[in-house]
C-alpha cells in the first residue's frame, strides 16, 4: 500500500510495516494481510488487465466494442506507441502528495 508504506515481496507477502509496533500495538501479524492473487490476468497491445472475478468473461470478449478505441489509440503509428511525456502540475505541497492521493487505488 503505497499510501501507508506497507511493504510486499514479490511473492505477495506483507515483509514490513512502518511503525508497527506503535500504531497497531504490536497486534498486526504480517502473514495475514498478504496481497490476494488475481484470478485472471490478460494483455492486450501492451496494456495488462487484471481480475479478482475468476467467472469473468476473457478480456477480449470483455474489452467488445471498446478494444476499437483502444486499436485506434494504439495502432495509429506504425510500430505502435511510446508515452514519452506527462502531465505536470505545480502544487505547493510535499511530493507524496499527488503521488499518494491521485496516482493510487481511488482511495
């Protein structure tokens, strides 16, 4: 969680907590909030797509109609796109900020 700083291994696991001791008084047992697996996960033109539902249709099928404006985005040059550039705003404030409040899980 990007926002509360909880660190996960590559494997899923929950491996570290900041101040665990103090804002959880020492009851936060690590093995029980491991990340939960996607029950699909799927690409298409480069662009991943990922599932808790394991009854949800394939992506294409899902996608229907709107992997046109995808195609059109994304095969509108010969050999694909690069985003090579971002959006760049100017806020008075800390760089966690935007980073953990308009990057994250609409939290």
């Amino acid at each position: 969680c990007a926002y509360h700083g909880w660190t996960f291994g590559n494997d899923g696991r929950l491996t570290a907590v900041p101040n665990r001791r103090e804002a959880y008084h020492g009851e936060l047992d690590l093995g029980d909030w491991g990340l939960i697996p996607v029950a699909q996960l799927d690409s298409y033109k480069g662009l991943w797509f990922a599932t808790f539902d394991p009854q949800a249709p394939p992506l294409r099928e899902y996608l229907g109609e709107m992997a046109w404006y995808i195609d059109t985005f994304v095969d509108r040059r010969e050999g694909g796109i690069e985003i090579v550039a971002s959006h760049k705003w100017v806020m008075p404030c800390n760089w966690k900020f935007p980073a953990e409040n308009f990057v994250g899980d609409t939290y």
